[in-house]
C-alpha cells in the first residue's frame, strides 16, 4: 500500500509542474495553484485534502481547451489523489 504522505508530496509536485508550463493555459494553471494551495493546508485532514483537491480538478478536466499532455497529467493526479484514504 502506498505511504499517503509520500503521495500526496507527489502530487503537489505534480501540481507545480502544471502551475510551470506555459504550454497549459491560464485559468488551468490558475486552479492547479489553488489546488496545490488545499494539499499543503496541513489545517485538514490529508483526505479532506484529497477529497477537496479531487472536486476542484474535477472542474477542469473537461475544458476543451487543455492541452492533451496535460489532460493526461491531471487524470494522474486524480488517480493518485483518490489512493489516499479518507481516514
């Protein structure tokens, strides 16, 4: 079973990578930030955290106008988000 702290420093990462590509637009980058903004909370549970994160990318997954690289990086994201349990 994975370590949820490690994941959850995975996915903050994951999230910063996005936050940094200039390729993603703006209003994606934007929600990655705010996104990695509820995963660093320490103030919550990590799988509120998780839970949380999860709803707010869930915004963003089907905007037509993300880039199929990044797509792919969010369905990862979520993928290993909802490995955290929630507690």
């Amino acid at each position: 079973m994975p370590n949820p702290e490690k994941t959850m420093e995975n996915c903050i990462l994951m999230l910063q990578h996005i936050q940094e590509d200039s390729t993603i637009p703006r209003n994606i980058r934007r929600v990655a930030d705010e996104t990695r903004a509820l995963l660093v909370n320490n103030g919550k549970a990590m799988g509120l955290r998780a839970a949380e994160a999860i709803s707010k990318i869930d915004e963003i997954s089907n905007d037509p106008n993300m880039p199929i690289h990044a797509r792919t990086r969010i369905w990862e994201l979520v993928s290993q988000l909802e490995t955290i349990p929630l507690d």
